[in-house]
C-alpha cells in the first residue's frame, strides 16, 4: 500500500500476543483489520518468532510490519519470510555493516523501513548536547540515523518521534515537518490507559492531523489493540479525513431533558457499533436541542413532553 505523498493516511496498530503463537497472532491481526486497521506491526524478539513470519502473512490481508531491536539476523530473516516492512533503530543493531546488511537487504526485496525514534531512548550525546529530552533532540537523532540509511543510497523510508508528553511530541514533528519529506508515522507512545491515552493521543494526534502532519497513526494505548484501533479511526472521522461507521450525536443533559437520555444514547451507541456504513444517528433530550441538531441525521430520537419523536431527518 502507498504511505505518504497525497495517500489515505493509514491506521496502525501493534499484536500483544506471543508471535510464535501462529494462531492467535494471525486471530488478532484480522480483528485488528476488520476493526479498520490498515497496518499491523508485529515484535520479533527471537528467531522463532521471525520463523513464523511466513505463516501469518500468508494467512492475513493486511501489511505486517516487523519490529527489530538488537539482532539484525532477525531483520534478514523476516526480510525472508515475506515481511511488508521493518521498524528499526539503526543504532541499535550492532554497527554500519549489521546496517548494511539489512539495508541491502530491504532494498532487493523493495521493504520500507520505519526509523522509530522515542524520547525515552535518546543517545547519551543528543541528551547532554540539548540538556536533556528536547524537539531538537528528537529531530536530530532521527536524522543521525535516518543518514545512515541514506549512505547506503536506501530512501524508502518513514519516521517516527514518539514521546509521552504532548507538546514535546507536537514540536519535534512540526519541526521534522519542516526539515524532511518524507513519511512521518505519527502517535504519543506510552500514552497510558484507555481513560487518559485517550484524551492524550486525540489531542496530540488530531492537532498534527488538523496541521496536514502525517501520513500514518497510531493510538498507543495500555489493553486490547483493538481499542487502539477504533479510537485511530474514531479521530479520523472527527476531522473528516476518513468514513467510519455511523456517528452518534447526543445533547448534554440539562433541566429540560425529558427522557432517558444517558440510558438511551448507551443502548443506541451499542447497537451502532456494529454498523459500518457512514450514517448518522441522534438522540437528543429535549425541543430545544433537538431539531436543530438532529437535522442532518438520518434517523433521530427526540424527547419533547415526555414523548419519543422518532423521525427521519
């Protein structure tokens, strides 16, 4: 699939089960998929998991992308066993000729490689040049290694700078922005639990969307990937860069609420979580709101007098 210059910005998202485990790797890449997921990336800690690479992509319909940290054997073996593409810290897997190796690699097999740069793992000479965790410092490392890549005349690449903070995060991708062309993968790693990674990853991932920065996201949340998933697709829905089911709209309670508002908009949120197609349902609590804010939907429920208007809009 194409990533960058004009494409669909593309929903990532990462397994949590064991990728030796064929089955359930393969069970959870297609839930991820049929959740909306356009990219799966998968951890190849050891050799038995870069050994089952060939049995899960051939038994899914999305990208699976190869997460390589340490041993660039396993880079070379999931190249082999028909991986789409490798996340990699160049720095990080035992000097320039483990590096070219992979590259040259990646290259004869046309594979993408993502640099994935965190705050959390800056170099010790990046930190005590810029006193610290900074944008410039995010930037600066990506680069470092995005530099070796291009010494090998290797350019089929996508970055990321992920870090938990958000405007740390917001900076250090505007000014990447700035600086390179190419495919940025955008997310705020460790962003916590459903309850507050939520929060965190909308603000931060929206604001670059809203800002036409870039081309692939992620949700980073602590639990099931699937989550992750529909929150990543439920953000691009808000700023209309993607159709995703229906939408539900429903009014904040005051005085005037003359029904059930809160039990309904549960119930009717969950029977609509099913729905794929891009339509749009109100329930609205009172006269006030409700006919001016339900008349784009396609079907509304109303609450006026104590009595349910169910309607088409």
């Amino acid at each position: 699939m194409k990533i960058g210059g004009g494409a669909p910005i593309s929903v990532q998202s990462m397994t949590n089960t064991k990728t030796a485990d064929v089955q359930s790797t393969v069970e959870q890449i297609n839930a991820l998929a049929d959740a909306g997921a356009d990219i799966v990336r998968i951890a190849v800690p050891d050799i038995d998991a870069a050994r089952s690479i060939r049995a899960i992509v051939d038994a899914v319909n999305v990208p699976v992308i190869a997460d390589i940290h340490f041993d660039y054997k396993l880079a070379l073996e999931s190249i082999n066993r028909g991986i789409a593409g490798l996340r990699l810290n160049p720095g990080n897997i035992g000097g320039a000729q483990h590096v070219k190796a992979v590259v040259n690699e990646a290259k004869l097999h046309h594979i993408p490689i993502r640099i994935g740069v965190n705050a959390g793992s800056l170099s010790r000479h990046v930190l005590n040049k810029y006193g610290g965790v900074t944008a410039e410092g995010l930037v600066e490392s990506a680069l470092e290694h995005v530099k070796i890549l291009e010494d090998e005349n290797f350019f089929d690449i996508k970055i990321s700078l992920k870090a938990h903070d958000v405007p740390l995060t917001l900076a250090a991708y505007r000014l990447m922005s700035r600086t390179v062309d190419y495919p940025l993968h955008v997310g705020i790693t460790e962003a916590g639990t459903v309850n507050s990674g939520v929060i965190k990853s909308a603000v931060g991932i929206g604001a670059l969307l809203a800002e036409g920065i870039g081309d692939t996201i992620r949700v980073s949340l602590t639990g099931d990937p699937i989550v992750e998933v529909k929150v990543a697709c439920e953000i691009l829905k808000s700023l209309g860069l993607r159709q995703y089911g229906a939408t539900l709209i429903s009014c904040p309670t005051c005085g005037r609420t003359t029904i059930d508002l809160p039990s309904i908009a549960a119930a009717v949120e969950d029977r609509l979580s099913t729905i794929k197609n891009p339509i749009t349902v109100a329930v609205m609590g009172c006269i006030v709101n409700g006919p001016g804010e339900a008349k784009d939907a396609e079907l509304a429920i109303c609450g006026g007098k104590g009595v349910y208007q169910r309607q088409k809009m």
